[in-house]
C-alpha cells in the first residue's frame, strides 16, 4: 500500500510542479498505507531531483532546461 501512496504523490508532484504543494496535499489527503506525512515527504523530496523526475517532465515538454 505505501507503492500506491508514494504513486499518488508522485503523479501529483508531476501534475502541480510544485514540490511544497504536492507535500501539503499528501499530508492533507493521506491514504491508510501506514506511510507517516514524513515518509511521504521524504520521497517526493528525493523523486523531485531524480533522473526519473526529469525524464517525466521531458517527456511532457515542461522540463527546466539549464
């Protein structure tokens, strides 16, 4: 169950594209995977500057190019 919680976090980040926005709305939303708010912050901190992350956002045409 915590896959599906960080999932739904992730495809929110990747949605809003903003980090302290998608960690407010996971602490507000949370589901009953037994993930702490801390947990959950934690991985969308660490998918936020992943390669995974980026690719995502390339993919969509929104990437930060440097």
């Amino acid at each position: 169950m915590k896959s599906v919680h960080a999932a739904t976090g992730r495809a929110g980040l990747v949605a809003c594209g903003d980090l302290a926005r998608a960690i407010a709305l996971s602490g507000r939303f949370p589901l009953a995977s037994g993930a702490s708010e801390a947990e959950a912050a934690g991985d969308l901190r660490a998918f936020a500057i992943s390669a995974e992350h980026g690719r995502i956002r390339e993919h969509l045409g929104v990437a930060i190019r440097g």
